[in-house]
C-alpha cells in the first residue's frame, strides 16, 4: 500500500469540511472532452480525467478562484479542467506545460510510461490543495494483540487509497474482506507487557471512511509478472466487519491497463453517465452501454484503478 505522511499531505487528522460531506455522484453526464497525447502521457490522462468527473472536486473547482498561494501545478491543472468544461479540447501548450511541471519530481522527468496511481500521489503531494486531497483521505486503525499475555497496542495511519494483490480470480468484495481478516506478523519483538517473544496478531480497521474510495488492484508482483485473474468488480460496496459504521459506496470511475508492465502498455478510463459509461482513451471518448460495461466487470482482467463514491 502507498502511505501518506502527515508532512507530505498536512494535518493528520482526517477532517472533512461541510460542503464536501454533503457532496452526492451528480445525475449528469461527464463532459466528453478528450486530452491530446503527447507522449506515454495515457496514465496522466486518464487519472486526470478521474479526478475532473470526482464530484467533490469538480463543485470545488467551480466556485474556485485564482489564488496566488496556489502552486504552479494546480493553475495549470485548473487551467486544463477549465478548457474541458468550456468543451474545448485543452491547447497542446497547456499540456506541455503541465507535464513540464511534473517533471520537478525527477520519476517523471521523462517521457516514459509510468504507474497512474504513483503519478496520483506525487501530484496531489505537489499541489497540496486540501480540497483535492480531502475527499480521498481515509484511516486505518492497527490493533496489534500479543498472543502469550493478550496485550493490546493501536496505531493510526492515513490513507488515500488502498492497494490489494490479486492471487485469485473472486469478487472484489472477497479481495477487500481478504485485505482486512487479521493477521499473524512474523515479530521477534518481546511484549511491552510479559517480556515473551511471541507471535503478534495484527487486525486492521477502517476507521475513517473516505468521501471517494479508491482501490488500486495490484496485478504486478515486484519482477513485474501480471496476474490475469479476471475479477469480478462489483458497482455497490457495503463495507461491514471491518469499519466503525458500514458506509455503502457506487462505482463512478475505471481506470484500466494493458500492457505487459505496469511500465508500458496502455491506459484508459470508464467514466460512468446519466445512461451509459463514457470510455476516454486520450483525444478519443466512445459511448458504452450499460450492459457491455456490467458484461466486461462481471471478469475483469484490465481493471487497474477503481473509484467508489460514498452514499
């Protein structure tokens, strides 16, 4: 899993502001606008277009204005949202533009492939506007349980998305509860409490529900073999077991790759509309039906990057 630091993303402690709470998946079709190209620059755009159809940012941008404490990125990310929605194809410039301030963090300071949800982080990071990165704040709760004396120990982290391994083709729903069932750490460390060296079991709860879930299915292992088991993704979540409350969430955004790599290959992205699903690969946006969406997440073998709005 990709961990945030309280440096990195400010506060740590999850706050939501009153606006963003009462945010709902507005009953409206995305803008299809595509964005040009301009060298493996598919993982920029289709998490770009993600986080332009996430409903919290988009109100936020709508009534936002120019800041001059705002960085760099953001304007020029702005500046790209705001083409989209006047439905205008952004300028080449613009787009040049923007990957040029990326390139300040020296893992994109090419023109190579790279991993959207590594891209996701480090612009978020970058731009630290609260209202970007708010929504997809979450927190987990670890509570870590001595076997010899029963003691317990609890430590919180953030989160803005959950990364899950896939070692079987099932439902993501069997991948989330996998994810959270506790676990036996392999610690020497002697208990605070009894002084024995024993084995620790670790239980994991989702303890601040995000306003948007984002869930990164892990098909490469670390020598970059893929998996392709095909996973059933599920439109509706109900998370309970493992969560203080049982928020219910509904799929608005796919972020799919193919390729052999996480490094190459392709991405596009599922936007879901009023009627149907709009898929947007780079300058192109193509209508999907209803139906041939559901057939393709009944087994998905390209799914990378799912998004989950909270109802």
């Amino acid at each position: 899993m990709y961990r945030t630091s309280n440096q990195a993303y400010g506060s740590g402690v999850v706050t939501r502001n009153k606006e963003q709470m009462n945010q709902k998946p507005q009953d409206v079709d995305p803008i299809r606008i595509g964005i040009e190209n301009i060298g493996n620059t598919c993982y920029i755009n289709s998490m770009l277009q993600c986080l332009f159809n996430t409903p919290a940012i988009s109100t936020a941008m709508k009534s936002y204005r120019d800041n001059k404490n705002s960085s760099e990125l953001f304007k020029q990310f702005y500046k790209i949202w705001f083409s989209i929605q006047a439905e205008i194809e952004p300028e080449h410039n613009d787009i040049i533009q923007f990957k040029k301030l990326m390139n300040q963090h020296r893992e994109f300071d090419n023109f190579n492939q790279q991993d959207c949800i590594e891209f996701f982080h480090v612009f978020l990071d970058i731009v630290n506007t609260a209202f970007l990165t708010q929504p997809f704040f979450g927190q987990l709760t670890y509570q870590i349980n001595c076997q010899s004396c029963n003691n317990s120990s609890k430590q919180t982290e953030q989160f803005i998305n959950l990364s899950i391994y896939i070692q079987q083709a099932c439902k993501l729903s069997q991948l989330i509860y996998d994810y959270f069932k506790p676990e036996q750490l392999a610690s020497q460390e002697k208990c605070r409490k009894c002084q024995k060296t024993s084995p620790l079991t670790r239980r994991t709860n989702l303890s601040a529900s995000p306003m948007v879930l984002v869930i990164q299915l892990k098909r490469y292992d670390q020598r970059q073999a893929r998996s392709n088991y095909a996973i059933e993704i599920e439109q509706s979540l109900v998370l309970k077991g493992f969560c203080d409350q049982s928020p219910q969430y509904k799929l608005y955004a796919v972020i799919n790759h193919q390729g052999y790599t996480i490094y190459s290959g392709h991405y596009t992205c599922l936007i879901k509309g009023k009627n149907c699903w709009y898929n947007f690969n780079d300058q192109r946006v193509s209508e999907y039906s209803n139906k041939v969406v559901d057939e393709e997440l009944q087994k998905s073998q390209n799914s990378y990057v799912l998004f989950y709005q909270r109802q």
